[in-house]
C-alpha cells in the first residue's frame, strides 16, 4: 500500500478536527466579553454556533450529491474556499449579522462538505486496515472538541479574536490540501442517487438500526452534568465527567475500528452497543455517587466511540421531551431511552448479521 496513505489519513484527521473544534462555544464567549459586551442577547449570539452545527449536519447528503456529480477535487476546492473564506471574513465582523453569514454560513457549509469528504477519501486508501483507518480519523472530532477550545482561547487572550480566525483560517487552508483523492471520480447527475438501494432489506436494517443509536449516543453527555449537581455533586465534577468521556471516546472509535478490522465491523457493533445499552440501564440507573458515575462515562465512552455522526443530536431532544412528560426531577427517563435505543439497536444488527452470513461466531 502507498505509504502516502497515512499523510492523507492525518489530513482527514485533521479535517475532523478542525472543522468540529471551530463550531465550539469560545469565539461566542469572547465576542460576548469583548465585542458586543452585553449590546447582543446572549441567546442571539449562541445560534452563530448553532446555525454552524445545523449547516454542518444538514448539508451531509447534498455534499455526498455533489461529489458524485463533480468528482472531489472540484468539491475539495469549494469546501477549502468556504473553510477559510468564512474564518477570515469572520476576522472584520463588527455586527452579528456578519458573524451569522461568515462563522454560520459560509464555514458551516464548507465544513459539512469537508466532513464527507474527508469520510469519502481517507478509506480510499486503505484496503487491509480500513476500520482501523476509519477509527483514527474520526478520532479527530473528539481531540478537536476537546482540544481546539484551548488552542482559540490562547489565541484571543494573545492575539485577539480578529486574528484567532484568520490563523484557524489559514490552518484549514492547508489541511484541506492534505485530503487528496486517490482515484478521481464523477458519476454525473443521472447516477447520483440510486433508490434501488431502498429495496435491500439489509440496507433498512442498516439504517434502523444506525439512526437508533445515533439518537441516544449524545443523551448522557447532555444530561450527566445536570444529573451530578442533582445528586448534590460540583459542577466541576459534572464538568470532568464530560471531559472524560471525550478522552476515552477518542480510544473508543480506534479501538472499535481496529477491533472491527479483525473479528468483523458487525460482530464489534453489536457487543459494543450492548455494553453501551446494558451500561446505562445497570449502571447509570443505579448511580448515586460520584465514582459510580465515572465508572459508567468509561465504559460508556469507549464502547460509543463506533457510533459518530452529527445526526445524533435529535437523541438528546426526544430525550428530553420524555423526560418533560414524565417526572421532570428524575433523570430515570433519559437513562431508559439510551439503554433502550443501544439495545434494540444491537438487536437490529444482529437481525442484519444473520441476514448476511448463518453462524455466531463469523466474522462479518
């Protein structure tokens, strides 16, 4: 294999990285502390963020029909213009509206495209080691979470918040360019969406069961903080949890994608989001101390790492809506609805396994 592939898969790494971690709440912070100081609602402000994040995960499926239409060198060179174009215009906003068409729009857009670029062209290059490979670039999404906020904050402490975005802009111009397609391809618009896709029973599993975990994967991460101040805890503690399950949901997604290389991308699926089930609904439900709690976000946050995409933000909201029917003090809903959702989702799947090869112990 071309050893170039791992100068590729750290660009898609980086991709990751960068595009997640430059959607955080600390340019709203600072804009807020030192550009608009209390002129704009803070609610106002905080869509600048959230647009982005809509931007990032709507724009997925018009991203996958633009690649096929155009091929990815032409669609690269959009998402790179859009990337850095929207970080540095962002630079000279002085009103909010300027933030809502430069950070929202133009890198919110930009930055879904690169996100399915990134997912399309790294695998390319990987044949024996492709889960593996899958693992450590969306591995990229956590460290950039976790780890961009520290990088801007310095930035606007030293430097401003003007040139926080043009650095991050010039970032993202360069690790775009490391995201090289390896075989150049353009289906053209008569082929770009195949509905007969839609008549394989084995695909519908797929999806079933993909969009039942993807809803519970974020419902902890929201409500553990909450949850550990109600059981008379520090919102520091709450805090750490959160940053745990970021450090061990980065293991989680190369572990799974290794793993899965070996014994099968199916199999590792299933025992993964059991564990993910039977955690939240043996463990969580029964937590009431701080260690307790650790214990679950651990193993919680390696056994999710499998389980990416920016669609699993509907899970905290359906989430939520239970819990407001039910007992709004009781955090017994949410636990039930992620336990549940994991669950029958590894029951899917293992419906699926059976579908594509008979035997326990096949690798699929």
């Amino acid at each position: 294999e071309d050893p170039y592939r791992w100068f590729v898969l750290l660009g898609g790494f980086l991709a990751q990285a960068i595009s997640m971690g430059t959607l955080s709440s600390i340019m709203q912070d600072y804009y807020d502390r030192q550009v608009f100081k209390g002129t704009v609602d803070s609610t106002q402000l905080s869509f600048v963020g959230t647009l982005g994040f809509m931007f990032s995960g709507l724009l997925g499926p018009v991203s996958q029909i633009l690649v096929s239409a155009f091929g990815t060198r032409w669609v690269m060179f959009i998402a790179t213009i859009l990337i850095s174009s929207g970080l540095i215009f962002a630079s000279f906003s002085v009103e909010l509206w300027h933030l809502y068409m430069t950070q929202s729009i133009l890198h919110g857009i930009g930055a879904a495209i690169l996100n399915i670029l990134s997912m399309v062209i790294a695998p390319q290059w990987f044949s024996k080691r492709r889960g593996f490979a899958m693992g450590v670039m969306m591995s990229g999404a956590g460290v950039g979470g976790g780890g961009m906020p520290f990088l801007m904050n310095e930035l606007n402490e030293n430097l401003g918040g003007a040139w926080c975005y043009r650095v991050l802009g010039i970032i993202s111009f360069v690790v775009s360019l490391m995201c090289k397609d390896k075989k150049p391809n353009r289906h053209g618009w008569r082929n770009v969406i195949d509905f007969k896709i839609c008549k394989d029973s084995k695909f519908i599993i797929w999806c079933i069961a993909g969009n039942l975990s993807m809803m519970a994967y974020f419902v902890p991460v929201f409500y553990l903080p909450s949850h550990a101040t109600k059981l008379g805890l520090l919102p520091s503690q709450g805090s750490m949890l959160v940053a745990v399950f970021s450090a061990v949901n980065i293991i989680g997604r190369v572990l799974s994608g290794y793993l899965g290389d070996n014994f099968g991308a199916v199999n590792i699926n299933i025992i993964f989001l059991l564990t993910c089930g039977m955690s939240s609904l043996f463990i969580w439900t029964m937590a009431t101390s701080y260690v307790a709690l650790m214990i679950f976000i651990v193993i919680y946050g390696v056994m999710s790492g499998s389980v990416f995409s920016l669609s699993a933000r509907l899970g905290p909201s359906m989430a939520g809506a239970i819990q407001t029917a039910t007992d709004k003090n009781s955090y017994f809903a949410q636990q039930l609805f992620t336990g549940l959702a994991f669950v029958l989702s590894a029951i899917v799947i293992i419906v699926l396994k059976f579908k594509l090869k008979r035997g326990v112990f096949v690798k699929v």
